[in-house]
C-alpha cells in the first residue's frame, strides 16, 4: 500500500491539502500547532464552518478521487501534516 506524506503551511485563507488519486484514499491529517486549532474543510472552509482540530489532534477521512480538502487557521504559519494511504494510484 503506497502511502505519501507532507506538511502543508496553513493561513488565515483557505489551502488545499496537496493529496490526489485516481482510486479512493484515507487522508489522516494532524494539527502540529501546539496552541491554536485548525479547521478543514471544502475549498469555502472557515474557521467558523470547518471541522476544528485542536493541538495535536489528527482525523482519518476516506475520500474518492475528485475529493479535495481544505485547511484554515486563525494565524499564519501554522503547519498540518498529513498521510495519504492507497492501494494505487
């Protein structure tokens, strides 16, 4: 199972999780910050809509191909690390 990884710079406008695949694929993302949270989402994503990791946490989504998420923070230079797992792509 191939698995890919990186670390995305997230601001105060939204920023795309870098991961694409052909076949579906487990995206498990985690907030490195170790004060504020983070919020993902669709490209609209906002601190105020957005699925809120606080420090440290992570979260597995299976996803499709076509799928895309997003990441916001309340400041700039926050860092999300993410995996992506897949049988191929």
């Amino acid at each position: 199972m191939p698995i890919d990884a990186g670390t995305v710079t997230v601001g105060t406008a939204a920023v795309e999780i870098p991961v694409t695949c052909v076949m579906p694929f487990t995206l498990e993302i985690k907030n490195n910050d170790n004060t504020d949270d983070v919020f993902i989402g669709p490209s609209d994503v906002t601190t105020s809509n957005g699925l809120r990791l606080a420090k440290d946490e992570r979260v597995e989504i299976g996803l499709s191909p076509l799928d895309r998420v997003y990441a916001v923070s309340t400041k700039s230079g926050h860092t999300v690390s993410y995996l992506k797992f897949s049988k191929a792509c």
